[in-house]
C-alpha cells in the first residue's frame, strides 16, 4: 500500500456532484474464472461490465451517464458522436438517446481493410439504425471531428442545440472511477487482493481506473491493452488523468512513465483479429461461455494469456480482467471467423 489521498467516500461524494444520468445496471458482477484460472496457473476474476444493461452492455455506458449527463444540464437536445463503423461507442450512444427522449447523429468511419466492415448493416451498425440514429459516413481519411462539427452546425440550422462527444473526454475517466470503487467493494466482501487489473483501453476507461488506484493508495497495477496503433498514447493517458484528477480536486498527479500499456497485441492494425485474439475467444467461451469481441476484449485477454505463459503472470498474482463489452459486433466479423475456424463451422463441427 502506498499513502492514501483521499476516502472511498469522498471519492462517491465528489462524484455524486457531477451531472449524471442513470442508464446502467451497476455494480456489474465480478466472477471467477475457474477452468481457465486451473489451465493458465493464475487466479483470474473478471468484471462483467458486457452486462452494464445498455444495448448489450458496455464499458462506454459508464462514460455516457457522465456525458450525456453534462449534455442535458446543458439543455441539449441532439447528442452527435462519430467512430468506426462498429463502434459499441456510437451504439450505446444511440440506445442512450432513444432512452432518454434525445436525438442521436452517428458519423462512422468505413474500415476498408476489412470488407464486411464497410457499411454491412450487421453488427453494432444495424443496431444503430434500430434505435434511430441519424447515420453519417466518412472515408478512413477524414477528419472525423470536423465531420462532427459539420452535423453539429446542420442541427443548429434547424433550431437544435447540439452536444459533440469528444474522444477522449472526462466523462469515461469519472465512469470507471466509479468501475473501480465498485471493484473495491466487490473485492472485500469476496475477500481478495488483486495485483493486476487488465482490460482493452485507448485513453479514458484506464484513466479513471488509474486515478481510484492512486487516490486510494492501492497496490494494484492497471494495465491498458492498446486495441490500435497511436502515437503519445502514454502521454495521452497521463493528460486526461491528471485532468479529471483536477476536476474533483484530487491531488493525484500521473507522470507518462508511470501509465502501464501496451501496442503489443494490436496485430496488423484496428479491427483486425489476431489468431492469438480468436484462441483467447475460444477459450473463454468454451471454458467460461463467456463472449468476447474480436476487436477489443479478445486481444486484452489474449494478452493475459501470452503473461501468464511467460511467466509474468504466475500463481502468485490475481488479476481482475474488464470485460469492457463489445460483443454485437462478433457477428459483424462472421465471414472473418468463419475463414479462421475453417472447416470445423463449415462443417458444424466444435471449435476445438
């Protein structure tokens, strides 16, 4: 244990200040993984934050109670976000917004380097266009941002008062500082310590995990697993932490040497599954029957796979990995998985 700034319930009493909305159902479980905790020699937990309640759930509906949350003390009435095709993003945005009486406006990028998805309405994709989004496209070299603006200044035209959801902002770092106040609590009544919490991260769900880690002078190391190759991303992570540390007047300051991730298992480039990701599918659902992404969850877990191989996991380690969601969008990958699997679902065969 390291000093301790600031108490469990200063933490909630300074979250409970911010404007907010309720569309999760929390505190998500955190549940052993026996079978693959026995076959890997660590003891691994996960928490469920695929089961958060949004529209198949979701690490980003966190981020949106705290976003929209702002938008509506705000009084607006269209909230605009933009990110790939199969953004679970853009998806609980949408649902958000049909839930709460708002309109929604989705500029999706095309991933070119994966045919099926372009603009195939499966997946998260058809999902947006079930809840009523207003869908935009962009091509992969666009300024997705001045897209937005450019929806953002249609509505006004028409007498609307738009809400930009920037990437990143706040909003997901105060989400999972409450995901981490919950893991607190969750890992005193079940009587454990972790050391490692390890999930799929670009920027603002590891930022607040960071913050309750600190703020509460916890020895738990957290661990982004990139899902894309960027630039400054250390950096990046330490700026938007040390900035929702400053909005709930927290003296916690993160320095980018101390920001625990990796590039490492991203593989050729976003969106594109690894074999490495498609083992770690396989052997959550077919030991745990639990699902993971292609694009996200599969390769944090595939991380924590090749860990614990080497051997910087071992048995004396516990390891809480977040299952940040993403699942619709497996079956927008069907063609992709169907070529990995090979014969064995051509011929309805087990996975083995």
């Amino acid at each position: 244990m390291v000093e301790v700034v600031v108490s469990e319930a200063k933490l909630w009493e300074r979250l409970g200040k911010l404007p907010k909305v309720s569309l999760a159902t929390l505190p998500t479980p955190l549940e052993p993984l026996p079978r693959i905790s026995q076959l890997l020699g660590i003891q691994i937990f996960v928490k469920r934050d695929d089961l958060t309640g949004l529209a198949f759930g979701g690490n980003k509906t966190r981020h949106l109670e705290f976003g929209i949350g702002q938008a509506i003390s705000q009084g607006c009435d269209v909230i605009i976000n933009g990110a790939a095709v199969q953004s679970n993003y853009c998806r609980q945005t949408a649902a958000a917004c049909a839930k709460l009486g708002l309109k929604c406006a989705l500029v999706l990028r095309r991933l070119p380097q994966v045919e099926a998805l372009k603009v195939e309405p499966q997946g998260n994709l058809l999902l947006d266009y079930l809840f009523g989004a207003d869908v935009r496209f962009v091509e992969p070299d666009e300024d997705l941002e001045l897209a937005k603006e450019r929806v953002a200044d249609e509505y006004r035209n028409k007498g609307h008062k738009p809400f930009i959801i920037r990437h990143p902002d706040v909003s997901g770092g105060y989400g999972y500082l409450v995901c981490l106040l919950e893991l607190v609590e969750q890992c005193r009544q079940m009587g454990i310590e972790p050391t490692h919490i390890i999930h799929s991260s670009s920027t603002p769900t590891q930022a607040g995990l960071i913050i309750g880690v600190k703020a509460l002078g916890l020895d738990w190391k957290v661990i982004g697993i990139s899902p894309l190759k960027r630039e400054g991303v250390h950096q990046r992570i330490a700026e938007l932490t040390n900035l929702v540390a400053e909005s709930l007047d927290l003296p916690v300051k993160v320095m980018p040497e101390e920001v625990l991730f990796t590039m490492d298992f991203v593989g050729e480039d976003y969106g594109i599954p690894t074999p490495e990701g498609i083992e770690a599918m396989k052997m959550m659902a077919q030991l745990e029957g639990i699902v993971l992404d292609p694009a996200y969850t599969a390769k944090a877990f595939a991380a924590i796979i090749a860990m614990a191989k080497s051997r910087r996991l071992t048995e004396e380690h516990t390891v809480i990995f977040i299952h940040t969601g993403g699942t619709p969008a497996l079956f927008a990958y069907q063609p992709v998985l169907v070529e990995a699997f090979g014969a064995q679902l051509a011929l309805g065969l087990p996975c083995k």
